[in-house]
C-alpha cells in the first residue's frame, strides 16, 4: 500500500506541474506573442514572494518525500538475491542520488532571479538531469527479473528520453512555443504513466491477468510482480501499451482543450492584415475624428490648419489627410 501511495503522490506531481505550466506557458503566449519565452517556473500571480513560489515549494516537497522513500527501499531485504548485493539496493541509491540532483535543480530554479541566471542554462541542465534519468531507467529495466516491470521501466526511459531533448530544444530555442507546449504534455504523460505502473504492478485489483505480487517479496523490490506464463508476459505487456495509448489521447486532447479555454479567457483572435480593429468614438468632441484603415485606429486632430499623420501598412507607407481623410 506504501509503494502505491507513493507513485500516486509522484504521479499528482508530475500532472499538476504539466497541467500548470501548459496553461501558464499558453496563456503567456497567447497574450505576449512577441516577448513570449519559455521558463521553466511560473510563478503565481500573488504580491508576497512566499504564494508566488509554492509550486517550487510543492516540487521540493514531492522531491524531498521521494528520496526518503528511495533510500528507505534500499534497505529492503531482498530474497531473490543476486549475488552479494541485492540490485534493487543498487538501482535505489541511483535514482535517491538522481531525485536529489533534481531537488537541487529546483532550489536552482528557486534562486534563479537573485543568482542571476539564464533560462538557457536551466534548460541544459534539466536536459542533462533527464538524459541521466532515462539512462538509469533503462539500465534498471536491463536487470529487471520481471517482464511487466522490465517493460514500465522501459516506457519511462523513453519519456525522460523524450522531456531531455525538448529541454535541449527550449535551451536552444526558447521562443518555441511548440515544444514548450509538448514539454508540458511529457510531464503530464509521465505523472499518468507512473500512476499506471503504480496500479499495475502493486496493485492486486489491478495486475495484469496471470501476473501475481509473490508475497515473501516486498512491494518495490525487484522482481516483486512477476508473470509465470509467456502467453501471461505478452498479455501483460499488450495491455500496457494500450493503456499508455490511451494516456496519450488523453493528453493530446487535454493540451487542445486547455489551449482553447485559455484563449477563450484572454479574449487571443488572430487578426487578418487588413481587417478593422473596433474604435472608441466620441461624437461629443467636435475638434476630434476617428479613421479605421488597415487594422490600425488612426485619430486625426484638425484646428483648420492642414495636419499629415503617416501609417505603415506592410513595406510602404502610406499618407493621410485631415480634410479628405483619404490615402494618398
């Protein structure tokens, strides 16, 4: 129960964060298309300095709690021992060793305006961070005596493999908005997917039919869910790969709703070259009169003296008269 409770706590993390930095990173470009640039920590819009940081805050904690959680796994005693030292010890204290590189990655990320740092930098060092994850990932998916947790080691090694090069892509090309919208949509698939291995691996209601928890193995450790039958293995692994489908549909559609509230609720419309913006008038104001041409609002004041106000519209530019109000 402690191991499912744990990857749940991971998995609300990792969604929450993805969730809030999507509508952050949306709602920043659809507003400030011209200034937009990637971040990795949005702050919230409170005045004291305390509010504005508690998704740090919160990232710390998740972090600080995973750790605990790594190394108390270490101690775990293992009765499928592989030589003098059980791997689930081994493949514990690297991920505890990679979790606290993240943690301090965040307090980075905390003090970054005060230490005056790029989020370029940032970016490289969170791709770094997440191409050593997918690393270890990969080699604990390679020890594994379980095929069902062979295989969710494997998936995560990819996903981690995946959030490592679009944090190199941002750290290259932060104004992308593209990727750090997918960036976003990876933390999300990887909370849900880590709920999934949660559920599937430690979770009787949930195991995969012919797979079973073996009951003198503590939840966590290698080898702990095993599969006696191939035909059970391939099932089991069949199944998985739905369910991540299924996760990433979900996602796809997340990410596409969420844009579409955002740019409800910012009022964002895409305005063709030539198409009227809406004026204020003011028929009060006799000495004052309003002209509308290509998409830009211009007020021409005239006290019988001949004025000029001059506009662009694309490469050339194009001259307006008080009198006529005509373009010459």
């Amino acid at each position: 129960m402690t191991t499912v409770l744990y990857h749940m706590v991971s998995s609300s993390a990792l969604v929450s964060l993805g969730l809030y930095n999507l509508i952050s990173t949306t709602r920043n470009y659809l507003k400030f298309p011209h200034t937009y640039a990637a971040k990795l920590f949005h702050p919230f819009p409170f005045p004291t300095t305390t509010l504005r940081h508690v998704p740090i805050y919160l990232t710390l904690l998740s972090l600080f709690l995973s750790i605990i959680h790594q190394l108390i796994l270490s101690f775990y005693p293992d009765p499928l021992l592989k030589g003098h030292t059980p791997v689930h010890r081994l493949t514990s204290l690297h991920f505890a060793t990679l979790l606290f590189l993240f943690l301090l990655l965040s307090l980075l990320i905390l003090f970054s305006d005060s230490l005056s740092f790029d989020n370029s930098l940032l970016f490289a060092l969170s791709s770094a961070l997440f191409a050593l994850h997918s690393n270890a990932s990969s080699t604990a998916s390679a020890l594994q005596t379980s095929a069902l947790e062979a295989h969710c080691l494997l998936v995560s090694a990819r996903l981690s493999a995946i959030i490592s090069f679009l944090c190199l892509i941002l750290a290259a090309m932060p104004k992308l908005f593209s990727a750090d919208a997918a960036l976003s949509a990876s933390l999300i698939l990887r909370g849900l997917w880590t709920f999934q291995t949660g559920l599937s691996l430690h979770a009787d209601a949930f195991i995969p039919e012919g797979c079973h928890r073996l009951l003198d193995v503590v939840n966590g450790v290698e080898g702990s869910t095993q599969c006696d039958l191939d035909e059970s293995k391939l099932r089991a692994v069949a199944l998985l790969d739905l369910a991540f489908l299924l996760q990433v549909v979900v996602v796809v559609v997340v990410v596409f709703a969420t844009y579409a509230i955002v740019a409800k609720s910012v009022g964002a419309r895409r305005l063709g070259s030539y198409e009227a913006l809406p004026t204020n008038s003011n028929s009060g104001d006799a000495n004052h009169q309003s002209v509308v041409l290509y998409g830009i609002s211009i007020q021409v004041s005239y006290d019988g003296h001949q004025h000029h106000k001059y506009i662009a519209s694309g490469p050339a530019f194009e001259k307006v008269t008080s009198e006529s109000c005509t373009v010459c």
